[in-house]
C-alpha cells in the first residue's frame, strides 16, 4: 500500500522533505534542525506565523561564517604589521636628514626636549602601548571564535 507523499519545504533551509500527505505535527529538519510543525489549514496558519518569525531568527544565527572571521582577524593583523614595517622603514630612512650642527641643542648627546615635549611623548608612548595589545587581542579572538566554531561543526557530523 503506498502512501501519497507530499514535498514540505523547510522554513529554515529550505530543503525539500517527503511527508505523508496525511502527517500533522511537529517535525524536526534532518539537515539544520530546525523544528516547524505541517498539517491542518488552522493549525498551519499559527505556526507559519511563528514560524516565520522562527525562521529570522534561524537566518540571522545561521548567516554566521566563521572563515569570515578567521580571515578577519589574519587581515587586522596583516595590516597592522605592515603599518608598523612601512613606519620603522621610513624612520630608518628618516635617521640622517636630520643631522643638527647646532650642538647646543644636545646635552651628553641627547636631545634637549622641554617639559611639554616630554609630556607629549609620555602621552604618545602610553597610548601606543595600549594600542597594539588590543589589535591582536580582537585579531586573535575572531581567529579562536572562527577556529573553535570550525572544529565544533566539523564534530557534530
């Protein structure tokens, strides 16, 4: 005896499950899980409903690609090293246009720098040590977030 089929597509995934044509209920997506119920007029006008709110908030959970943070955090890191290599060439080449013959400016060959410049460059320096820690922590942590969300996909089948 056949049972007529009837194709019900997923709210979720949209992939296409064969159900009796008789089948009301709850049922379960066997490819993402995502659980909607099939069957009467009445019954299936509530849930589609629901449902359809359920499916925006599936779609916003399930558009989550963790490649696209592991590339992120390698870009944010890329850049920011090239940043630091182009500003360190560019200070080496900087280092003899600024010979000053006016050694009055000099005490025991250091820069005699005034109060203000001393602050500014203690200002400078506590900002830039703050900076780049936070770069790569953000870098490291979008890399372990895609990584961990890879690893655990990669379980679950």
């Amino acid at each position: 005896m056949d049972e007529v089929k009837e194709m019900v597509d997923c709210p979720s995934c949209h992939v296409k499950l064969n159900l009796p044509r008789q089948f009301s209920g709850m049922i379960g997506c066997p490819k993402c899980k995502f659980e909607f119920t099939v069957g009467d007029k009445k019954e299936s006008e509530t849930s589609n409903r629901l449902s359809d709110t359920a499916v925006i908030k599936t779609k916003l959970v399930k558009k989550y690609n963790p490649n696209a943070d592991i590339l992120a955090g390698l870009k944010i890191l890329v850049a920011f090293w090239t940043i630091v290599v182009v500003y360190l060439f560019i200070s080496l080449l900087m280092v003899g246009q600024e010979s000053n013959t006016d050694d009055s400016s000099l005490i025991d060959g250091v820069a005699n720098y005034d109060q203000d410049d001393w602050e500014d460059l203690q200002r400078n320096a506590i900002v830039m040590s703050m900076i780049p820690p936070g770069i790569h922590m953000y870098a490291f942590y979008l890399i372990y977030r895609g990584t961990k969300e890879l690893l655990s996909e990669n379980g679950d089948e």
